[in-house]
C-alpha cells in the first residue's frame, strides 16, 4: 500500500524520467548551435550572404521619441518582454509554468556602421540575454491592484495573449500569476545569428490606421504640450491643417516602432532581415560572442550528462517500487 508520499515520490520520478530525456535532447540541441556559432564568421550587414545563415553584430537603432517605457521596472528602453507564468500545484511542491508571453514591438532595426541596416523579427527567437529582470506577482483575485502601468500593457496587447484574461475572480478561485520583464536597452550592441533574408521586400510604408489616427488627433486636443509642439506658426490656436498633420504624425508614433521619416531613411539601408526559420538558429543576444560560446557549451555539457542521470536515476526509483 502507497501513502500519499509515495505517491508524490513516484509522481516526481515519473515526470523526471521524461525531464531527464529533455534535457539531454536540448543539449544536444544547444551543442549543435554552439558549434554553428563557432563555425560561422562574424559578417558585416552590406556583405551577409542572403539566404544563408549569416551571423552580425550592432547597435539597436532607436529614436528618442519611440522609446517605451516598461512596464514594471519603469524604464525606457528600445524593447521589452513580458513573460507571464502562472502557479501550478502538485500535493506537496509548486511551480511555475509559462502561460503567455509577448514583446512590447515585433522586433528593431541594428546598424553595424557599414552602409546597411538588418531588420531582426524576434518573435520564435531564442534570447540570450544577461542583465536584470524584473518580476512582480499578481492574484486573480486582487487585479484591481495591477500597477495602472503593467495593466495596461496587458489590455493594449491582449491579441497577443491567448490564455491569460484580466478577469477577476473569488479568492475560493482565486490564481497565482509572476510576470517577469526584460529590457533591451537604447543603442544596446546585440550578436544576431539566423536565416537572412533580403530587404527588398518591405519597399512599402504603411500608413498609420484609422484607430490610431483619431486617437492622435483626440490626445491633441486635449493636451496643451502637445497643441503647442504642433502650432506650427505659433499663434496659439491650432488650425485645420495643423491638427491634421499633428494627428498624422502622432498617429505614426503610436502605431509603430519607427516614424515614417525613419523608415524612409532606413528601408532603403535594409540588406537583412532575420526571422524565425526552421530548422535554422536564430539567436539573439547582448552577450560578447566568446562569453556566449562558454555560456552555451557549459549548459550544453550539464544537460547531456545531467539528464540521463536524472532519467537513470528516476527509473531505479520506479524499479525498486514496482520491480
């Protein structure tokens, strides 16, 4: 006859038997791309080969006015992640476990001072990154207690989010959420390596929504900073013309990363961009790249030998019970 902690010890060997063979297919995995990285020399954007894997290094392009402010730690950055994790309970122990996560913009601009400009889509990236992270917790049952600025982060990406809902609940019903944030920060050098594809492709400017275009000229009207640094001839009235091209200008600053000035200057610089491609890598990192191989091969080592001892040693546990 099994007691309940029995129950948990095979509970905890079972999931640790399957862990155990994880861990040593993600080593491999991370050996694998340690050794691409190793394999593939640094290029400059203007001579990556397009269509290949082309390794890059350079500063994150950012204007003053588009920096955003995350929305835990308060502090502008060029990009920020928010991880969303929620509390999960087996009879004796906790956990967290992924739930959601997004990005504050679908990716930057990096110069490498050498004529050309790469555009880097983050979304299915592997981020690599050192530096402070910023957690927070939060119950189901007390969201009236979000600080105004992580809220409303969440509602403005909630087409992001799949499973986490700002939706109240009993304290009986009640969740437990961590929300981790990470930064990178304006003009930060990052190590890019992925599938390059050609810039050709995004000749086109896109003009910003309807949505967001009267959202601009509304914010206009109600704010006297901003009917002041658009009175172009300073009478202190704002005509027709004037709210127009203010809500015009607003409105490309809310809906995007870059302004359209920006974008004309750099869409014609673009000679990479980099995305998610399978089965292809694609790292990014504000790691040096040497401190990046070590980081990578360190883990790769404990993986493959960690996780078949843990399997091993989980299924002479399963053995001796059931044996």
């Amino acid at each position: 006859m099994t007691t309940n902690n029995d129950g948990d010890f095979i509970m905890g060997a079972a999931i640790g038997t399957v862990m155990g063979i994880v861990w040593f297919v993600k080593g491999f995995q991370e050996l694998k791309i340690k050794r691409t990285i190793q394999n593939i020399p640094t290029s400059k954007i203007n001579t990556g080969a397009v269509g290949t894997n082309v390794e890059i290094k350079g500063k994150i392009i950012v204007e003053r006015e588009k920096l955003v402010t995350a929305p835990i730690s308060g502090q502008q950055c060029a990009l920020y992640h928010l991880e969303i994790q929620q509390e999960r309970r087996r009879k004796n122990s906790t956990y967290w476990q992924t739930i959601d996560q997004f990005y504050s913009h679908e990716g930057f601009y990096i110069d490498d001072q050498s004529g050309a400009t790469a555009l880097v889509l983050v979304g299915g990236a592997k981020i690599k990154r050192e530096g402070q992270t910023n957690n927070i917790y939060i119950n189901s049952n007390n969201f009236d207690e979000i600080p105004l600025t992580l809220r409303k982060a969440l509602t403005e990406n909630q087409k992001k989010i799949k499973r986490f809902k700002l939706k109240k609940t009993s304290w009986l019903f009640s969740s437990k959420y961590r929300v981790l944030e990470w930064r990178f920060k304006p003009n930060e050098e990052v190590y890019v390596l992925g599938h390059a594809e050609s810039g050709l492709r995004l000749q086109k400017i896109k003009k910003p929504r309807l949505k967001y275009f009267l959202k601009a000229r509304k914010a206009i009207q109600k704010d006297k900073k901003l009917k002041a640094r658009y009175d172009a001839n300073r009478d202190g009235t704002l005509d027709h013309n004037e709210l127009e091209r203010g809500a015009q200008m607003l409105a490309q600053r809310l809906s995007g990363k870059y302004s359209k000035e920006k974008l004309e200057e750099l869409i014609p610089k673009t000679k990479l961009i980099f995305k998610k491609k399978k089965p292809h890598p694609f790292i990014i990192s504000n790691r040096p790249e040497g401190e990046l191989v070590n980081h990578m091969g360190t883990w790769s080592v404990v993986k493959i030998w960690g996780g078949p001892v843990l399997t091993m040693a989980c299924v002479f546990y399963l053995y001796t019970v059931f044996g």
